[in-house]
C-alpha cells in the first residue's frame, strides 16, 4: 500500500515590520561617515518606509520599489534626487537581506531597479559678482564677530568650502606653497582629499580674524559670545548657515535668502576671471 507523500511547503514569507525596517534603517546610517550622506538617507529612508507601512503589501520586493520610483516621478523631482532616494532604497534593502528578513532572490530583483536618466545639466542659483560683494560689504568688521563672520564668509564664497568643511577646519590646513596661499589635505563629501586655492582677499580676512582672536592652534574658528570672548573649541554647522542667513538679510540679498529658505547654503566659489560659479568641488550642502 502505498503511503501518502507529504509535499513540503516552504514556510511563507511575511513583509518587513515597521520595527524591522527601522533597526535596518538604523544599520545603513551607522555604516556611513559622511554626514551629508546620513542626512540624505536618513530622509529617504524615512520616506520610504513612510509610504510602505502606509497600506499593507505583500512583500518588499522589485515590482513594490518600481511603484515607489513611478511615485517620486509623479512629484516631479529632479532625477538626481530619484537616484539618491533609491539609493538609500537599495542600501536598505541590503540590509534587510543581510538580517535575513529578504531572500537572496527579492534583493537580487530590488538591485535591478535602476535610477532615472539625468539628460542635460540643471543651471542652479549662483551669486553674481555685485550681490557677493554686497554681501561681504554688509558684514560689519569692527567686533571680534564680525571679524569672524567675515573670515567665514571669504572662504564659503572665495574658496567654495561646504559647511561641514569650514567647521573642520584647522589653523595649520592654510599654508604657502610655491608662492600661493592654499588650505591643504581638506577631507570633503565623501572622504575625497583636495587642496583648495585661497585668494588674497580672503587670507587677509582670515588672519585679520587669527590676530584678534588669538588663535594659534586647533579649529580656526570659535564661538563668540555676546561680550566679544571666545567660546569652546569649534561651531556647528547650523552657526554657519545662521551667519549666512543673517549677512543675507542685512544685505538684502532675495536671491540668497531663497536659496537659504529653499534649503541650500552658500557655496559658490570665485575664479580667476571673476565670475561666480558652482562646480563639484564647491558644491553648496543643505542645512541640518
């Protein structure tokens, strides 16, 4: 007599939970140094998981992240921004197949998602040489913070420093080498090593601002407080992006305090010419 054979069943797999996501989530932004990338992500992340846990779904799968694609193409957003959002997607994914809530298959479809071709270069918002200027001329020079915002200003529109970049920055990064003043092995986004030129201009503010102050060694620049006496050993980006703010305002520069309110810094750097541009290398970075 023949005995019943028993087909094995493989146990069904459920979607991610909410807390699942969020310790893979937690994950991805422990595994990056660049705060830049973790704010990006962290905000992507956010998004996304927002939108998942918004209705039940089978399971985080391709034909789920191709939905979520066509989404941000509906909200018309540059095709920069769809790419690092699903970015961030993959990398959470990723891990979730590393904790073991995905299977190798669903990760494999995920990774063939691709991004969004980005045909042509967006023009962006730039200073003209008259409104920077007009923005170094509003600074007042005739306090001890002045003369830092000053200094802080010269080398966001000089020399195209991000945010992160000028609050890292150390009094022996600005030396001389072959006749030229330049700040040296500066670690930007993406842990990238580069010298960057410094023009005249913004040295003579920037000693004008060592002298004063004092400094002979550590973060170059500091916290003043209303009496005019240093403070701790460093700033935090959001002083940076205040002091912008502040100078824009004074020189009532729309064109500035809109990019600032749209969630961009100042990051346009000056070249020879005189022209005001932004490259790759001085690229602005939102606030925090």
């Amino acid at each position: 007599m023949n005995q019943p054979t028993h087909r094995r069943t493989r146990p069904r797999r459920k979607s991610p939970t909410l807390p699942e996501l969020e310790q893979a989530k937690a994950a991805v932004l422990n595994s990056l140094a660049s705060l830049q990338s973790r704010r990006s992500y962290r905000r992507a992340m956010k998004e996304f998981i927002a939108w998942y846990c918004s209705e039940p779904r089978l399971a985080l799968n391709r034909s789920v992240v191709l939905r979520y694609r066509l989404r941000l193409e509906n909200m018309r957003l540059a095709a920069g921004t769809i790419n690092v959002r699903l970015a961030a997607v993959r990398r959470l994914a990723t891990e979730a197949a590393d904790s073991g809530l995905l299977s190798a298959d669903l990760i494999a479809g995920i990774r063939r998602v691709r991004g969004v071709k980005q045909l042509g270069r967006r023009i962006g918002n730039w200073l003209t040489p008259e409104e920077g200027q007009r923005l170094l001329s509003a600074t007042p020079t005739d306090s001890l913070r002045g003369k830092r915002d000053a200094a802080m200003l010269g080398l966001l529109i000089g020399c195209g420093l991000r945010r992160s970049e000028l609050v890292e920055l150390n009094v022996g990064q600005i030396q001389q080498r072959e006749g030229h003043w330049v700040i040296i092995d500066l670690i930007g986004k993406g842990g990238r090593l580069r010298t960057v030129p410094v023009p005249g201009w913004v040295k003579e503010a920037v000693d004008d601002w060592v002298c004063s102050a004092e400094i002979t060694e550590g973060r170059l620049f500091r916290a003043v407080r209303k009496n005019g006496v240093l403070w701790g050993h460093g700033l935090t980006q959001n002083v940076v992006w205040y002091v912008v703010k502040e100078c824009a305002r004074r020189a009532e520069n729309k064109t500035l305090l809109r990019t600032i309110c749209e969630g961009a810094a100042l990051g346009c750097a000056m070249n020879r010419e005189g022209s005001w541009n932004r490259s790759n290398s001085c690229s602005a970075t939102p606030p925090c």
